[in-house]
C-alpha cells in the first residue's frame, strides 16, 4: 500500500509539472498572439486614418426634401 501512494505521489509530480511547462508554454504563445494583433489593429487604424478625408465632414443638404 506504501509503495502504491508513493507511485501515485510521483505520478502526480509527473503530471504537475507537465502541466506547469504546458502553461508557461500557452502563455508564451498567448503573449505572441496579443502582439501580432496589436500590431495587425496598428495597421488597419493607419489604413483608416488614411481613408479618412482631413477637415471637418460635409454637412448633409436637404436637397430630397420639398
């Protein structure tokens, strides 16, 4: 019975740290991700910004109505 909880007690060191590197690795890759979006989100602002017409918007006319 000893010997099996001491198995089991390294089974679950094994699993433990397995876990453990599987978060740190997840985490890296998550870090990675927000900065390839954040990057990506740069872009398109730019590309927007560059759409944008500069000074003040035209204002609407009524030109439909009667």
């Amino acid at each position: 019975m000893v010997d099996e909880f001491g198995r089991m007690r390294v089974s679950l060191r094994g699993a433990r740290d397995r876990l453990s590197v599987g978060g740190e690795v997840l985490n890296s890759e998550v870090r990675q991700a927000v900065a390839e979006l954040r990057n990506e989100m740069r872009e398109v602002r730019k590309a927007v910004e560059d759409l944008t017409p500069l000074g003040p918007a035209p204002l609407p006319t009524d030109s439909g109505k009667e």
